[in-house]
C-alpha cells in the first residue's frame, strides 16, 4: 500500500536529477536516449528508479551481472511506452482494475485498441511490452534486454534469466 502512495507521489512530482541525466546520456545510445526522453516524465523517473533498485538488489545479492546491462534493462523495460503522454489516472486506473479483475482491465484494453484516450492507460497497460518490442527491434537492442521489455510484466517464473527476474523484482518495487 505504501508504495502504491510513492507510485502516486512519483507520476505527480517525479522528476530526473541532474546526475540522473547524466548516467541516462552515459548508458544510452543518441537513437536509444529519443526514445527514452519521448517517455512521460513519470515514465522516466520510475525508468531510474527501477534501474537503481535494480542496481542495488544486484550488489545485495552479488549478482553475477554487469552493472551497465543492468542499468539499460531498468532505463529501456517501459520503452513501449514512449511517445504516449499519460496522466496519473492513465497510470493508477489499469493498476487498480486489474488487481480486481485482470479479465475485465484485459477486455477494457480491447476497446477502441488503444484510440480512445480516455482507455489509452488500459491499452498501454496491456500492449507496452509488445511496442516495446517493436521498439526494440528498430534499435536492435540486445537479446537479453528484448526479453526484459517482452516478459517484465509477466509474473516471475522459473526459467526466467537473471536479468529478467530482477528487473521483475525492481518494477514491482518502483
Ligand atoms: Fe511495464
Ligand atoms: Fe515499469
């Protein structure tokens, strides 16, 4: 529940620091950072956020993998989402629905495909890992990273790669 509040706080007042900046123009190639800036501003700070967490449950846990993949994974998993400007309700709506019935925030998504606004949060929602991986063919992303954006919203199985897992694990966090 607390976190669903910081989720709230983030979409309203989340904002990229000036060293956040930084380490997205360090990371990302010029083609990868258009996409990135074409994110909501609340898209790229839990992008960060979701890096950062990812980066330190990797150091908690020694995970054998390397910070920089790390930190693309967490920038780049909700790059479906880019060009889509989304506002709080666009974001907190689809969370709620579905968490009450998947089924009907599945069958909301469904209509008007993702034409009418006032359903985009849904159809986004839904379909994000999908553009995303569009995306991430027109960038020729790694494979590793493609199965973050593809999988990240499933929940956690076990044959998922590390990088999967715990971009899965930061999400849920951020
Ligand atoms: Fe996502
Ligand atoms: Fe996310």
């Amino acid at each position: 529940m607390i976190y669903r509040l910081k989720q709230v706080r983030d979409a309203l007042w989340g904002k990229l620091e000036p060293q956040d900046k930084k380490l997205v123009d360090k990371i990302l190639t010029v083609e990868e950072k258009s996409y990135f800036y074409s994110l909501s501003l609340a898209d790229q700070y839990h992008s960060i956020k979701v890096a950062k967490e990812a980066i330190s449950i990797a150091n908690v846990r020694n995970l054998n993998l390397d910070q920089n993949v790390i930190i693309r994974a967490g920038l780049l998993h909700d790059i479906g989402k880019s060009g889509f400007k989304i506002t709080l309700i666009d974001r907190s709506l689809p969370v709620i629905i579905t968490k009450i019935s998947p089924i009907l925030s599945k069958k909301i998504a469904s209509w008007g495909n993702g034409e009418l606004i006032i359903l985009r949060g849904f159809y986004l929602y839904w379909n994000h890992y999908q553009l995303g991986v569009q995306i991430a063919e027109k960038l020729n992303l790694e494979s590793n990273l493609r199965q973050v954006i593809k999988y990240h919203q499933e929940p956690v199985k076990a044959e998922d790669q590390l990088l999967l897992r715990l971009i899965k694990e930061a999400d849920e966090l951020c």
